[in-house]
C-alpha cells in the first residue's frame, strides 16, 4: 500500500470545490476528482474512517455518517459511502473566558 500524505489537503479541496458543508463521497468518486489511480483507495478510505472514528486536527472535515450499498454493475462489489460535514469552528479561549466571567 501506497502512502499519500495530501489526503486530508485533498479533500478540503473537493469539499471546497462541492461548495457545501456536507456531501456523500465514495472512494471511487474521490479518485475520479483528482485523477488518482487505484493504488490511492485503501489510504483514502483508510482516513475517512479514521475522521470517522476520532478527531483529527490537522483537518477541518469530519465524517458523520458511513453507509454501505451495493454496485450496480458486475462485480457487484459492496461499496461504501461517506457523509463528510465541515467541523464547527472553534470557540475562542477568549469567548469562553467571558461566559465563566458572566457566571
């Protein structure tokens, strides 16, 4: 398996290029966006379901929602898809300091 590093670049740009905070995205789908060759899917869908499953910082998109489906052609392979949300901004230590102050 193949390290690809930019994945998490990679997909603040095709969420920026959907122009939504939310979309369904497959594997096939991702590397079809950039050209990618096949070798790139496990490290793909490896990350999502790692922003699936935990926090990662260093990107601002997390997946809510894993489903699986079905090919619609042969080999009918079991394909899943991913629900990619844009994290809430972070609040501020400022702001919060101002809330315990109101207390």
């Amino acid at each position: 398996m193949h390290r690809h590093p930019e994945v998490p670049e990679l997909l603040e740009q095709y969420m920026e290029a959907s122009r939504t905070a939310e979309c369904w995205v497959t594997v096939r789908e991702f590397r079809s966006f950039f050209r990618m060759d096949e070798s790139a899917g496990p490290a793909i869908s490896g990350f999502l379901q790692r922003i699936h499953h935990g926090p990662f910082h260093a990107c601002r998109y997390r997946v809510t929602r894993m489903e699986k489906f079905r090919d619609t052609a042969p080999p009918y392979r079991i394909i899943k898809k991913y629900l990619v949300q844009a994290r809430p901004a972070p609040r501020s230590s400022r702001s919060a300091a101002g809330r315990e102050k109101n207390r």
